[in-house]
C-alpha cells in the first residue's frame, strides 16, 4: 500500500487547521526547514508522524530538534532533504559535491518560496520545492505538495493551494 507524503516549507512560526487538516489526512508530513517555532512541529507531530530539517530562521531549540540534513528511506525512495539545497543544474556549492557522488532518488529543499518540481536528468534525480505555507514572505498564494510512495515509486503527485 502507498504511503502518503505531504511536503510542507517554510511555515515561519504559523501553522493553520487548513495546513493541518491536510497533515491529518497524511501517513506522514515532511518539513523542508524555516518552521519559525517548535509549536508548529508539535502541532504536527499530534496528528501526524514528521520529519524536518531546520532552515536559516531556525533558533538553536528547532536546530536541537532537526538536522541540516535528513538523508533517510523510505520504501526503495532515498530521499535527501535540506532547507538550502538549490536546483537541478544549479544545486548550493554547500550540496553538489556529495549530492553528484550519491544522488538520492528524490532531493527536496525549500527557502525559495517558490514551488518547483524537477527532474535533474544528469543525476536522474526528481528534485521538489513546496513552496511557502506560512504568513511570512512575498509568496501571494500557500503552497504544498503531495504524493505517495510504492515502493520504488514516486506517484500521484499534487500541488496543493490555500490563499493567504
């Protein structure tokens, strides 16, 4: 049975029911960094099972809580998720080296506020960026993504949209 993804960033210490009743309906909830506030991530973590990463805005209790970096599998899915990881083509100087030697299948980062999928054909890696769901930023619509998981498959893919 596939497993549910919901991939949320940059939530900058605001987190809404809308946001979580999306997390409710979710096997798991995958925080791509900028939480603002370990309120959002316990909020979470009552109704659904997390992983995160801190970002830049992150204090010293989040980045107690979450890596950088969190290079985990699931299913036959490598996944590498970070707050700064750039793109496909132009990965952070601070990712490429590691990320070219051993490419997961699935490479995610947030702190663009830009939503963005993308399939790295050099790598053949697919690449995502959920965009912004918190208050904060210049992004005019929340953002979110989600899929499923089975076994070696990425699938059903969809953008998720609440406007602020």
């Amino acid at each position: 049975m596939a497993l549910k993804i919901l991939l949320l960033s940059d939530t900058h210490s605001f987190i809404d029911e809308k946001v979580l009743n999306y997390c409710k309906a979710s096997d798991e909830v995958w925080h791509a960094g900028d939480i603002g506030s370990i309120e959002v991530t316990n909020r979470i973590r009552e109704v659904s099972t997390l992983r995160a990463v801190y970002g830049n805005i992150d204090d010293k209790d989040i980045r107690s809580e979450f890596p950088l970096d969190n290079k985990f599998k699931v299913e036959e899915v490598h996944v590498w998720m970070t707050h700064i990881g750039g793109y496909p083509y132009r990965y952070n100087p601070r990712v490429r080296e590691a990320l070219t030697l051993h490419p997961p299948k699935l490479f995610i980062s947030g702190h663009s506020h830009i939503l963005k999928v993308q399939f790295d054909k050099k790598l053949q890696l697919l690449h995502m960026n959920p965009g912004a769901v918190g208050n904060h930023g210049f992004h005019k619509v929340k953002t979110m993504l989600r899929f499923e998981i089975d076994k070696a498959d990425i699938k059903n893919l969809e953008i998720i949209e609440i406007k602020r």
